[in-house]
C-alpha cells in the first residue's frame, strides 16, 4: 500500500512545543534478538541482506582507525533501527570519520558514528535499481 501526499493541501501542520515533544530514546537489542534485527525491522527491503556488510565497508571508508570489530544492534522509539560498534567500556572512545568526496569530517561518539554510516547505507540501498 503506498500513502499518496496531497501537494496541494493547504492545512498546515501543527508545531509541537518543544516541552511537549518526547524525546528520542535508543534501546539496545540483546544479544539473543540480534539474529532477527534485519529480517524484523528491513526484511521487506529488497536485498536487505547486504546492509550489514555496507555499514561495515562505509565506517571502513570514513575512518581511517576501524579495522573491523563487534557492533552493537538498537532500536529507536519512533520505530527505527540502527547499529553501532562497541565501545570501549572505559573511555568515551570517539570515531574519526572524515569523507574525502566531500572533506566533511568529525570526532564522534560510537552511536552516532553508527547512525552516520547506517543513514549513508540505507541511502544509498534506497536508490538500488536491481
């Protein structure tokens, strides 16, 4: 079923006060859901069997210091899911991710590091034509 937009509908939407937005919060998967993420939440995405090694090839692109390593799975509050790698227990261990396409660069944190290189992947498998 696909939603049809009314381009044409001249009934704005309606703020949402800041105070009143709920905030959104990221849940880590256990370890005994992990083998069902992908087929539960993109499992009617076309090939969605590749993404989790797109991830890893994206995060090798971007950072320089990743040489492979184990990902933490999580699902978000509004229905999304994403993956991260672990973290160092003991530090605040922070993600050099620079693209030389575009020379945008960052220090980041293990989650949004991941949420970088997952929102380039699903991008990116969105506009797959075969």
């Amino acid at each position: 079923m696909t939603d049809i937009i009314n381009l044409n509908d001249n009934n704005p939407l309606h703020q949402q006060p800041a105070d009143e937005a709920s905030a959104l919060t990221a849940t880590l998967v256990p370890d005994e859901q992990r083998v069902g993420f992908w087929p539960k939440y993109f499992g009617s995405i076309p090939q969605w069997i590749i993404l989790e090694p797109t991830v890893f090839a994206w995060m090798d692109r971007f950072c320089a210091d990743y040489s492979g390593g184990i990902w933490n799975f999580y699902t978000l509050s509004n229905g999304g899911a994403f993956m991260a790698p672990e973290a160092d227990d003991n530090t605040d261990e922070q993600w050099s991710l620079f693209n030389t396409l575009n020379g945008n660069g960052d220090e980041l944190s293990s989650e949004a590091a991941g949420i970088a290189v997952c929102l380039m992947t699903y991008s990116h498998h969105a506009m797959r034509t075969e």
